[in-house]
C-alpha cells in the first residue's frame, strides 16, 4: 500500500485539466465517495496495526495534496477564463439598437412634406438675431409689448441683438435676398421669456410659412389651411377661420380645427367646444412687402405660422410640454413605431 500511495503522490504532480468538465473528471476520479482516496481508506481497516501511523501519514498526505492540487487548478482555469470561453464565431451577432426620431422632428418633418407637395422650399434663419428681422421689418410698432423685456431674450450688452421670438423673422430674412415668386417653409426653434411649465417653455418650436407672387389671395391662403389641415389630421377635419390681429398681416385670422381627438363632439381637450386653435395667419401687410423691397401694388402674399409642439400635442396627446426637452429615452422611444 506504502508504494501505491508514493506512485499517487507522484502522478498528482502531474495532473492537468484544461476544461472545467476535465477538472470534475479528476475530483471523481480522486475525491468523491468511489473515488481514489475513499478506496484508500477502506482499504486502510485492513492494514496491521504496527504500519497504520507511517500510512495514515502518507494516506493524509496524499489527500490534501488531491485537494490542493484540483483548488489549483480550479483557479487557474477560473483566472484563465478568457482564453478558454467558448467563442461562437457564427452565432447571429446582437441587433444594433438605433435611436429613435423625436416626436417634434417626426411631426416637423410631416410638416415640411404636406407644404412639400404645395411646392414650399425649406429656409433658415439664425436664432440669435436682430431687431430689425424679429420686430421693426414685421411692422411690430415701436412700443409694441413683444420688445418689452418681459417677453423676450436680450442680449445683455446689444438691446438691439436678440433670441428670434419666432420664426416669421425667416420671412424678412428671404425677402432680404430673393425676389418673388417666393414660396417658403420655415421651421425653426423660437424663445420667449415664460416660466416653465407643463404648458410653457422658455423655447419651443415653430414652423412659418410664406408665399408672395402676383395675385395671391386669401383664397390661396384657405385652400392651402385646408389641404394642410386634412392631410396633417385626417380627411374628415373641418377649419373655421376667427378674425384675429397680427402685426404683419392684415386681414389676420387664426385657424381651427375640428377637434381631432373627440371628433368634434367635445372633450376637456377642447374645453368642451369642439374646435381647438393651431396657427395664425393672414395676407401679408403691404407695410411688410414694402419695408422689404417688395412692391405692395404688383405682388401680394400670405403668411401663417404653427407651433410644433402645439400639432404634437394634437397628435400624440403629451400632457407635459417639458418632456419634448428632457431627452427621456423611456418617452422617447414610444414613437418608435411613428416614423
Ligand atoms: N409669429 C406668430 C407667433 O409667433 C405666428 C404667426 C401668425 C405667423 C400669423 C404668421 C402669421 O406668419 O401670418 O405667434
């Protein structure tokens, strides 16, 4: 027995695994109940009793010398792990998630395709701008209460250098540099000094719109709602026309739409009146035209301008304006499906 415990002691120098399902092979083989030792041990009864102290060294010893070996290996299998992971190079890889269009742009972009189609091209302006493209060339009077400071950014050291308030300073931008015919989309982000709110925020977004050529009329101008107004919320929605006032339009008008969430019949989204208002509008001023080099007597035009959040609103029902600006992925990623 002496001699098979020294050959023993021998071979656990030796041994070697290389998998973990190889290192469990040796813990049985060695360690469990019908293994190496547990043999040693039955056999141990039968040794005479003058030889059973040497061999019950021995017989120890080989055991924690078992043990100590297969936690060896066990750790080096453990540390080495990354060498040894089972690496399927034909396994599918995993989707790449892409992010989600915002709600505002989904709605901007089916903006700029309905007026798209009416043959309206895409202008920008700057957002800081001046006094002249937000106010005075938009015939604003002098002590008209939009220049107050209540109402909108200005920067600090330039009174006359401001944050746009909205985006009709596109139009007089256009008008700067082109001649009519002048058709054009102008969606934009805009500032105004509001406490923020769930329903007002110190920017927001708007989309003007603008067409100047010889004999426009306010039938153009109603058509154009109308189209926009079905194609943006269904065919069966209807538009009324209330006279309203804009300092760079006259006759103005602000527009209505059949209440597309109750269908007209009433709901606390249109305070129970059926209609509920998304945009204003009118023929531009000829003191407009003519501030802008145009001439009031051979071209004529009309204007109107929405607010983005305001159509989103209608569409997708968000009751909190501010969500459109904390990038909250979990809201986010709800229109998904919308684009
Ligand atoms: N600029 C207006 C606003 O911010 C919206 C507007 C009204 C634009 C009438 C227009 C218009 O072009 O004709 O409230």
């Amino acid at each position: 027995m002496i001699a098979k415990i020294k050959q023993l002691l021998e071979e656990v120098e030796a041994i070697k695994a290389n998998t973990a399902n190889e290192l469990e092979t040796l813990r049985i083989k060695y360690l469990s109940k019908k293994g190496v030792i547990n043999d040693l041990m039955n056999e141990f009864r039968n040794v005479p009793s003058d030889q059973k102290r040497e061999v019950g060294i021995m017989l120890n010893q080989l055991k924690t010398a078992l043990q100590e070996k297969i936690n060896k290996l066990r750790e080096d299998l453990e540390n080495n792990d990354n060498d040894v992971v089972d690496l399927d190079l034909t396994r599918t890889s995993y989707p790449v998630r892409l992010g989600t269009r915002h709600p505002l742009t989904i709605v901007k972009n089916e903006i700029i395709d309905i007026f798209g189609r009416l043959g309206f091209t895409i202008a920008e302006g700057p957002e800081i701008e001046d006094d002249w493209h937000v106010f005075s060339a938009l015939n604003f009077a002098e002590d008209h209460p939009a220049r107050d400071m209540q109402d909108t950014f200005f920067i600090e050291s330039h009174p006359d250098i401001l944050l746009r308030t909205h985006t009709s300073s596109v139009q007089t931008r256009v008008m700067g540099y082109s001649k009519p015919p002048i058709r054009i989309i102008c969606p934009g982000r805009v500032f105004r000094n509001e406490a923020i709110s769930y329903r007002a925020h110190c920017f927001f977004h708007q989309v003007e719109a603008l067409y100047i050529d010889k004999n426009v009329s306010f039938t153009d101008l109603k058509q154009a709602l109308l189209l926009f107004a079905k194609e943006m919320f269904g065919a069966e929605t209807k538009i009324r026309l209330r006279p309203s006032y804009f300092p760079f339009t006259e006759p103005s008008a602000e527009m209505d739409i059949s209440c597309n969430i109750c269908g007209g019949k009433g709901c606390p989204f249109c305070k129970h009146t059926g209609w509920v208002e998304i945009l204003g509008c009118g023929m531009v001023d000829p003191n407009v035209l003519e501030s802008n080099g145009i001439d009031s007597k051979e071209y004529s035009g009309y204007a109107l301008g929405m607010g983005v959040e305001r159509i989103a609103n209608l569409k997708y029902q968000v009751k909190d304006l501010r969500m459109f600006s904390e990038n909250d992925t979990r809201f986010l990623k709800e229109f998904e499906a919308a684009h």
